[in-house]
C-alpha cells in the first residue's frame, strides 16, 4: 500500500505557504474555481515524477515574482515512512528522499506512482499521436528500467542525427560512417522500444476492456491498434533508405518516434465515430486501466487523482466509477469539485471522505 500522509508547499502556484494532512482513503478538496485546488493534486504528481502534470515550464509553477517553490511529501508504502522534497530555484532543480539526494530522475522514477485525471485528458484520444506516445512512454519507464535507458538513448541519438542532417545545409563535408554510426545505434534501440510496446499493448488491452465494460455497462469492445513504420521492414532498412529525403528535410523521417495507436470501437475510429460518452468512457477506462496495470507491475497501488471528475460525467458513469474506486483493493484517492455537497450525495454520508476546503474567491 502507498499513499501520502502529509504535503507542504512553499511558494508555490498562488500560495505563498501551505500545509494539509489526508486522513482517509479518500479526500475530496473542494472550493471555487482559481483557489488551488489542482495544484495541490499537481503538486503530488510532481513528487512523484519530479515534473508537472499540466506544463513543462518550472516558472509556472513558482508564485508569482518568485524565482522558485519547494514542495514536500510524507509518504507511507509497506510500512515504512519517506520524505520526498523538490526544489526549483533559479532554473536548478533538487530532489532529495528522506534528506538524501537523488542525482538522476531517472533513479527514482518507479518508487512512487500516482494516475491523473483531469480535463484536458481528452487529447489522449482526440490529439496527435506524440500525446499518446508520451502517456504510454511515461508508463513503460516507469515499470522497466531497461525500455526507459533505451528511449533515453533513443531520443539523445535521434536529436545527434538531426543535428547532423541539419548542419549538411551549411556545408559541412558528409561523414557518412558518422550517419551511420547514428543508424545503428536508432535501430538497435528503436527495436527494443517496439518489441516492448507490443508486449505492453497485449497485456493492457484485456484490463481496458474490462473496466470500460464496467464504466458502461454494455458489451461492446475497444480495440487498439499499434501503427508503427517498423511493422513494414526494420528501422535499419527505413534509415538507409531514406537518407536522401532525411537530408532534404533535415530531420529522420521515419522511426519509432512516429509510432501511434488508434483506438477502434466496432472497427471504427473512436475520434470520428463514437458518440461523446463514448469517449468520455474510454478516456477513464484508458486512465483506470494504467492504474492497474501499474498495481500489477509495482504490487501497490498507485495513487488516483481525479480533476473534476463529477463535471465530466453522467450519472450511471460517475456510480460506475465510484463502484470502482470503492473497491477494498483501491488505493488512495485524492479528488477535486467546486461542490462538496455533490461529493456527499455521491459517495453517501457514510463513507469516510475526507474533505479539504481551499477558501473562497
């Protein structure tokens, strides 16, 4: 079991200093729009992946005309008590576990996990396919260390090879052992990533249908579809074949870093074909489905944090999901609403929420 016990900011998003204590299984923070509700759940995706949930700039994060933010966590997992603490200050970064520094993200990602709901989620089905090839990444570094070095190295190699396509236009003399130096090392990494991805896809498709048979209550299946350039001929034979158009275009063409899904409900794409609750109910059934796969890989449960869940959802789905989370399996639950009378009727007065206000307008 994993959650979070206690959490403090400092100057951070619109407060100055804060504190709160989560008490139960499941707290519900309620207030206003604008009072820092979703910070508070952001704030515990970042001590969990040392990064933001909603941007990639640190700035944002920091309260207005301060040059940086602390946040601290007391976590609890199988018994045992650490602090997590993250620092941002003047463009530098820190984290430190239990007052002991961590030198690369890459070494902590995987201690601690946490699911995000929230409402621009929909672009995971609507979106390009970097969107949904940056949800699944996040979810495979997490649970294997050695697909998370070879995207590192993966994404480090392709940006050299641009680089290098881009400089030709300048007139720099043609090492082609250099080219093919970068092709190599692509295609051995860039065949991992693949194999990977599809043996994630196998093991993922039973849990989505599940739970989005759950959420709906109707029988229909949701099929994933892997779209990848390497299901024609190898990436060896696509980098060695396109190097001309890879020079006109000054970036690699084909490869693993265009890999999407599509995800199909009766054989037709769900972005032009399903109806509005359809998609809203694939959306949780995706986000319900990597929780579970990530309890399956980590043997706790990640914690779920869901953004406005009841503004999203229709009645007999928000029962639905409520049915789910209040499963005796189901970790912790942090949530947000503008009402917390909509949050007792949901839950009933008999549950044990635990409820956080943060202020008014």
């Amino acid at each position: 079991m994993q959650s979070i016990r206690q959490l403090s900011f400092f100057q951070y998003r619109l407060y100055a200093q804060a504190g709160f204590r989560f008490e139960g299984r499941i707290t519900a923070i309620t207030g206003p729009n604008g009072s820092g509700k979703t910070a508070i759940l952001d704030a515990v995706y970042y001590l969990c992946y040392t990064k933001s949930y909603f941007t990639a700039q640190q700035q944002s994060l920091a309260r207005w005309e301060s040059n940086g933010f602390r946040i601290v966590g007391h976590f609890e997992k199988d018994g045992m008590e650490q602090t997590v603490s993250a620092r941002w200050e003047s463009g530098k970064k820190e984290l430190l576990v239990s007052g002991v520094p961590v030198m690369r993200a890459a070494d902590f990602i995987g201690q601690y996990a946490a699911v995000m709901i929230a409402p621009d989620d929909g672009e995971l089905i609507l979106g390009g396919s970097e969107v949904r090839r940056k949800w699944m990444d996040s979810i495979l570094a997490q649970t294997d260390r050695h697909y998370l070095e070879s995207l590192l190295h993966y994404n480090r190699i392709l940006q050299q090879r641009n680089a290098w396509l881009k400089a030709q236009v300048f007139g720099a003399t043609p090492d082609r052992i250099e080219l093919e130096s970068y092709d190599l090392r692509l295609h051995e990494h860039g065949t991992v990533i693949y194999q990977k991805r599809a043996v994630f896809l196998d093991a993922f498709l039973p849990l989505l249908n599940e739970l989005y048979h759950r959420l709906s209550s109707g029988a229909e299946d949701v099929q994933v579809v892997y779209e990848s350039e390497v299901q024609q001929k190898s990436l060896a034979e696509w980098l060695r074949e396109r190097q001309h158009e890879d020079l006109r275009a000054q970036r690699t063409t084909r490869g693993i870093h265009r890999d999407d899904w599509a995800f199909l409900i009766h054989e037709k794409p769900v972005r032009v074909f399903a109806s509005q609750g359809q998609r809203k109910t694939l959306l949780f059934a995706l986000k319900l489905a990597q929780y579970q796969y990530l309890q399956n890989c980590f043997g706790f449960s990640p914690i779920l944090l869901l953004d406005d869940i009841f503004e999203k959802l229709d009645q007999q789905r928000i029962e639905a999901l409520l049915r789910i989370i209040g499963e005796p399996h189901f970790g912790q639950v942090l949530l947000t609403d503008t009402h917390p009378e909509r949050v007792r009727e949901a839950f009933g007065e008999n549950a044990g929420v635990q409820f956080i206000g943060t202020g008014s307008d």
